[in-house]
C-alpha cells in the first residue's frame, strides 16, 4: 500500500520578482551551498513568514531568519547579498528567536532604499537549509505577492519513509553466528550500527527473545551479544532484501575485526580486589603503566540542574537540536587537536552517539510528553548506561561511561553551566568515581602523576587515553579510594594495579628509585633539548614545534624547539561568532613570533577548515565525503575575503620573525598559482616581501608532482596524518581503520621519498609536520630520506633530538634505503623496532 508524501508550500516573504537561485551574485548561494531554494527581488519591506513554525534563528544582524516547521523543515529567509555587513542598520526585527510564529506574520520591516542602497544586492534567499527532509522541491517563477503567492512546493521526506515501512511483509535473515571473540562490542556495534543506517528500511537484530534497533549503536552493544550466539536480522521497507544480504555479509565477516583485534576483556577482578584490599593498599586493574608518587586530590562530577517541565511548542526540541550540535562542534575542536588516532577514534565514537537513534528517540518521547530538553535527554542517556552497565561483558560495561560523557555534555550545554575544567596542584594523584574520557584527554600530565577511578577497567577509553598521555592509572578501585583524606601521600601502581594508601619510608625510597631509573632516561634526553638538532656527525635537523597560538610558542621554546613549523591558525577562527578581524588575527600572529624572535622560523598555515571541520559563521554545503570535499586552500579561494584578511594579518609578523606562509590540502598547480596570486597583491598594497612561501603535501598528486612544484615554492611540509589517509584511502578517524591508516606504511614513505626527490632536484628544503615527525623511531628514517624539518608536539622535541643525535646521516639513509624495500607496515615496524632503545 503506498501513501501520498505530505507537501508544505513555501509563501512569499516579500512581494517581487522570483529569480533561480543559481543566478545570484553570490557562489555560496548560487552554488547551493546553504541548501536549495529561489531567490526574490524584492518591492516590499515587510518581510512576512514563509511558513508556520517556530523562529529557530534570528540573526543578530537581524537580515537573515529560520523557521522550522511542525515537520522539521528549516527554511532560511536570507534578506539581501553581503547585508551582514550592515550589521542591523535598516533592519527592524518584530519576533524574537523561539518564537512561533504562523504563514504570512510579518517578521522583520527593513528599510528597502536604505539597505538598496548600501547591500551588494536586494536579492532575497527563501532557502531549506536541512535539504534531507525534503524528498523533492518545485519553485515558482515570475511576479509574486507577499503572503499570498506560493514560492516554493515542497515534497516530504518522511512521507516516504512512511510509505516504505507500510510496504510489503518484513524480511527474516537466516541464522548467522556471531564470530566476534568478544561479541558486537563498541567497534563492531559502530560498524554494523552505521552500515544499517545506509539503508532505509526499519531493521532489527534479533537475540532470542530480545530485539535491537540495527542502526542504533547503544541498543545494538546492549543486546550483549557472546561469540557463538545465533542471531538473525529483521528488515521492513524497500531494501530489505539488500540490507540483509549486505549485514548478513557483514557479521559473517565479524564486522571487519581481524582475529587478534578483539580487546581483550580485562581480568574478572571486583572478588580479588575485595580479597586483597588491606589497610596499607587498594587494588583494582592496571590501565596504564608507571609508577607516581603523589598526593590525593577528588574529583566530583558537576551537578546539572534542570527544569523538569518543558517551554512547550517546538522550544525543547530547538533548544535539544542546538545543544546536540554544539556539542558535537565541541567534540569536533578536541579531536582535532589530537594527532594520535586512537584517541580520535574515542571522540569519533562519542559524535555517533549524538546521532543515535534509539537515545534520540527516548528523547523525543520525553519531549513528547512535556519535558524540558535537559530532563528528557539525561532520562535517555542515563537509561541507556544503566543497561549497558547492567551487562556481564566488562567491554559493553565500559562503554556506559562514554554514554555518560557525551551525556554530560549536552546536559551542560542546556543547563547553560559551562562545564569546569579539571584544576589541578602540581604532584596530584587523582581519584574519581567517574573520569570522562574527554576529561582524561584534557588533563596536564605535568601536574597529575597518576589516576584512579572506581569504574571502568584496562579497556576503558579512559585507561586508552592514560596511556596516550603516559601518566599510570588503575581502574576498578574500590568505594574505599573515593574515602581517602585529600592530600594524603600515595604511591600508585599503574603496572600491578595497587594503590599503597599508607606507604613506609622505604616503600617511598624504593618507589622513588624505580621512578629515577626511568626518569633518568628522559633526564637524558631533556639535557640536550636546547642544543641544536644534528646527527652525531653533525649534520643539522630543524627539530621545530607544532602549536596553536602564542601560549604554545613560548612553552615550545622553553621546552627546545628551534621554532614552528607548524601554527595552526584555524585555532584562531573557532569558536566564535564572526571571523577574527585582521587586526586580531596580526595580534595573535605577532605574539607567536615575537615568543620565537628573530632568528627561529615560523611556519603559519593559512586556514585549513572546511569538510569535516566547520566554522560556525562559514556557510558550508553538508557533504557526503567532506575529506574530499570543500577544505583547506579550497575553501579560502573559494572565499578569498577571507583570505586576504588573514594574508594582510599574517604578513604583519614578517619583521618580527623569519615568516614562512604555507597553503594547506593543495592539489595542484592551479591553486598554488592563484593562492600566491593574491598573497603576491597582498604583499604589494603592504610593501612586506620577506616571506617564504610553501605548502603543505598531504594530497598524494602534490607528493606526485613535488618536482614540478617544487620551482614555485620555497618549501614543502609534508602532513602525514592526511597524507596516510588519502593514500591508503582511509578516514584518519574511522572507529575501525584507524589502527592501519599507519604513516609507516611503505606507500606512504615512497611518497613522502618522491616528495625529498622532487624537492632536492630544485634545491629547496623538505619538513614533516604530520605526527609521524613526532615517532622518534621515525626521525632518522625520515632525515636518511632527505627531510631536514621535523615539527614535532612539544612534548617530543627532546627525545627526537636525543635520536637523531644518536645516528650519522650516512647511517640515516642506510636505514632509509632498507626501509624503502620493505613491503608492509608489519616489515617497516619490525625493522625500526630493532634500531629502539
Ligand atoms: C597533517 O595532515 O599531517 C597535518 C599536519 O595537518 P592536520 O593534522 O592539521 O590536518
Ligand atoms: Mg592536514
């Protein structure tokens, strides 16, 4: 049986003339990228509403609004091209954000001649910015009055969602054994999860008596599911027949997890840790290795205080929508300032979440019956890691925590607290019940020695990022930990997973030994961090920093970089409402040179956001590849406004420092060219020409064509964490891949050869700035290769040093020519593992 599609017909906003969107004298509308619609050339200058709904954003240079329907369409009324500019004048808003109003309510009266005459253009934008729910659009042509005339005739998406799950009988897969040695844990839920959502059918996975949403990963890891058990698939809509072969295929290939790369479930300990408790030690499970001597400090998680009983209307659900967003936004800024992929991997989970369906859907009912946005969505999480926490597989036990952060952060975001970052003395030991593993991500390893939580075990996502930061951390401890006094001298064992709570004098000499053996080797490396770089026979290294601002170049300079071969300035743009103007951005990039001087370099890359990295007042299509689609240099020529604003800042650090400008994501010749085009007008209006000028290589076509770029720029920095996933064709962040998107592997060192080729051919110098530069087994391999800049983080800047010192150049390109022969990432990583200390 089919059903009709319900339709909703767009008004006009104002009386006028209709033009194709594709004809405005704008690219971002014209090319669609705010979503599809039709524009208006207006006679009026009362602007009326398009359609019943709720204000969901007002602008608050009050020329551009957004109503969304009852049915979730977004449609944006975009008054006049550049009117942003104008920053209100001639605008008069008479509806505030939040509120409903219905079709034909005037919202905004503009002064049509004042705003003619100071915009680019009157040209109005009538466009749905949220192009999924609409299954198909029509737009009018010709003369229209305002309140009267339909502009638009939408066709709805759900209405054919709806039809699909009202066609035909569901489809029951046969028995299919799951393989997984720890069942459809974290991981394999993700990418079963997210390969069910590539269908439109409703489908379920069945457990014996006991059902999940197949494209929910919380419901798929809560049906607990053990290696050996039977389940089957259950699919109701259109391309059920497909989903089920597809996911079957799936499962039987155990969702990608080769045998080995199952977690192993931490030890079964609570019985043993109750056993061995005694009043001189606490024990749980070892989750990151080390020995620290340090004073107990509690953390508490923050209490949020919400309303119970919702605003009504649409105002929850807005005000959900928003959080939900924000805090993905926010997850987004942690990751990228992560190079190591695992714990990427860990947010990229946590974003998933946010998309949910079942804790969505939970959320919705609360919603439904009247709740507050806050209330409804911590009944839905908090179900969610209740059920998870109910389960015997210590793995999906530990996955509740992360339901619980991503929680957490939403709940902060709506009960508008911001959430405290953990403060911490120096020599602390922290003791938790419940650390988020974006807390963990965050913490100073300078100022905590070790952690303990009472959840969570040697999998945990925490216990991954305790690792990452080197700091030792036991998990599982018991409710005791949480009674300790404040401040009381420990020494934790990360290694055996005890806590001694009340040590002895010569347990603290014999601790403080073994941390002194290891110190001594870091001590070492620390001793020479402020000499120059060089082999053992001399030969200079740049070994310079990666930062994001000011703050970081003075700590790299303490710590003994000889510069920055990476600032990145994207740092500058987050967060923030408006762009940062020219004189802010000079600001911040006049800081960062004045912390490194005259004499060190300082490499700033211009803007490298877009795709997967959004900037909030940039208007940017929603793409289905976004790693392939509008990013780095392409978005800046593709906004050279932009552009030049950051040029014209960047270029008044030249006198400060040795300034190096890089272009990030170039592809070919073509953007190279166009980008020196205006940094070259740029430099001209200035009179500033001592600049350096290179690019980032981390689009294989750049390492393909290093020697034919490289007579057209001074330099090349080659991003490896890009780089290994467009050569290897993986996403840098993808829950499954991110173990074998390894910068070792043998393609991406040929590249990264082809490029020191290309470069040498011109006489022009090569650097890394991707984190493979920070892997000090990688330094000399890299060096024997022909690179002679590592940007490193700061933390590595010793150590890389300490190896380099420690070969001839000679021996470097021995082993870079043994290493080049090699033919798999397990050869290459056995083969450096040889030549480790
Ligand atoms: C890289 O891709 O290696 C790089 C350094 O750039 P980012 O990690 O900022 O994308
Ligand atoms: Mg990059």
């Amino acid at each position: 049986m089919g059903t009709t599609a319900p339709r909703l017909d767009v008004l006009a906003p104002l009386s006028g003339w209709l033009v194709p969107l594709d004809s405005v004298p704008d690219p971002v509308f014209a090319g669609k990228m705010v979503g599809d619609g039709v524009s208006l050339d207006p006679t009026s200058g009362s602007l009326l509403a398009p359609v019943a709904g709720v204000v969901s954003n007002l602008h608050s240079a009050h020329h551009a609004l957004t109503i969304t329907t009852a049915e979730g369409v977004e449609v944006m009324v975009h008054i006049g091209i550049d009117t942003v500019m104008l920053k209100g004048e001639g605008f008069f808003p008479l509806v505030e954000q939040g509120q409903q109003v219905s079709a034909g309510q005037a919202l905004i009266d503009f002064d049509i001649d004042q705003v003619g005459r100071n915009a680019a253009s009157l040209l109005t934008q009538i466009i749905v910015t949220n192009g999924e729910s609409v299954h198909s659009m029509q737009a009018a042509q010709g003369m229209v009055h305002a309140g009267r005339d339909v502009v638009l005739s939408l066709q709805l998406a759900n209405g054919q969602a709806v039809a699909q799950r009202q066609d035909g009988e569901p489809k029951l897969s046969a028995d299919i054994v799951i393989g997984n040695p720890a069942g459809l844990h974290a991981r394999p839920a993700a990418v079963f999860a997210s390969k069910a959502k590539s269908f439109s059918s409703d489908i379920q996975l069945l457990l014996a008596d006991k059902e999940a949403n197949a494209k929910s990963v919380v419901a798929v890891m809560g049906l607990a599911t053990k290696l050996g058990d039977a389940v089957r698939i259950r699919a109701h809509g259109g391309d059920a027949a497909a989903a089920i072969a597809e996911l079957t295929q799936l499962l039987n290939d155990r969702c990608g997890e080769k045998p080995g790369e199952a977690p192993q479930a931490p030890a079964e300990a609570p019985i043993a840790i109750q056993q061995q408790d005694n009043d001189k030690q606490l024990v749980g499970v070892g989750a990151s290795p080390g020995i620290a001597i340090g004073r107990i400090v509690h953390h508490r998680l923050q209490e949020f205080d919400v309303p119970e009983q919702g605003k009504g209307g649409n105002i929850e659900q807005q005000s959900f929508a928003r959080a939900a967003e924000e805090a993905a936004a926010q997850i987004e800024l942690v990751k990228a300032q992560l190079s190591d992929p695992a714990k990427q991997a860990i947010l990229s989970m946590h974003q998933e979440l946010l998309q949910d369906p079942d804790l969505l859907a939970l959320t919705y009912t609360g919603l439904a019956e009247g709740k507050s946005a806050g209330w409804a969505w911590r009944a839905a999480f908090s179900a969610y890691s209740a059920r998870l926490e109910a389960q015997d597989n210590p793995l999906l036990r530990e996955r509740a925590n992360d339901i619980r952060d991503v929680g957490r952060r939403v709940l902060a975001l709506l009960a508008g607290i911001k959430q405290a970052a953990l403060e911490l003395p120096a020599g602390s030991i922290l003791i938790a019940e419940d650390l988020a593993p974006s807390d963990t991500a965050a913490l100073d390893p300078s100022k905590v020695m070790g952690f303990c939580t009472r959840t969570g075990g040697a999998t945990s996502h925490v216990a991954i990022l305790a690792r990452s930061l080197g700091i030792p951390a036991i998990c599982g401890i018991s409710q005791a930990a949480l009674k300790l006094p404040e401040g009381r001298q420990v020494i934790l064992n990360g290694s055996e997973g005890t806590l001694a709570i009340a040590p002895n004098a010569a347990e603290l000499a014999a601790a403080e030994q073994e941390i002194a053996r290891l110190a001594e080797r870091r001590a070492d490396e620390a001793k020479g961090s402020m000499q120059p770089a060089a082999t053992r026979d001399g030969v200079r290294v740049d070994v310079v920093a990666n930062i994001r601002n000011a703050a970081d170049a003075r700590e790299a300079v303490a710590k003994g970089a000889e510069g920055v071969g990476l600032l990145r300035s994207e740092f500058l743009f987050d967060n923030r409402d408006t762009a940062p103007t020219e004189a802010e951005q000079a600001a911040e990039y006049c800081a960062v040179a004045e912390a490194l001087g005259k004499d060190r370099p300082l490499v700033v890359r211009t803007l490298d956001v877009g795709g997967d990295k959004p900037l909030s007042y940039l208007p940017l299509p929603k793409e289905d590849n976004p790693f392939l689609g509008l990013r780095g240099i392409r978005v800046s020529l593709d906004r050279p406004d932009l552009l030049r604003t950051q040029l014209r800042a960047i270029l008044q650090a030249a006198p400060l420092t040795q300034l190096h400008i890089m272009f990030p994501m170039v592809a070919s010749l073509e953007e190279l060219r166009a980008a020196k085009a205006v940094l070259v007008e740029e430099q001209q209006s200035c009179g500033q020409h001592d600049v350096k000028v290179g690019i980032m290589v981390e689009v294989p076509s750049a390492a393909v064509l290093a020697a034919r770029f490289a007579p057209e720029v001074d330099f090349f920095s080659i991003g490896t964490n890009d780089l290994t996933q467009y050569v290897l064709a993986m996403d840098r962040g993808h829950p499954q891949l991110a173990k074998q998107a390894d910068a070792l592997h043998p393609a991406v060192l040929n590249m990264i050869a082809m490029t020191c080729d290309g470069a040498r051919a011109h006489g022009k110098w090569v650097g890394v700035c991707g984190g493979l530069a920070s892997d000090e087994r990688a330094a000399p391999l890299l060096v024997g290769m022909g690179v002679s800049e590592l940007s490193v983080s700061t933390p590595a800047v010793a150590s890389v040093k300490a190896t380099l010192a420690r070969w001839s150049l000679a021996e470097c390109q021995q082993l870079a020519n043994d290493v080049l022969a090699l033919s798999t990432v397990t050869d290459v990583r056995h083969h450096l593992n040889q030549h480790a200390r």
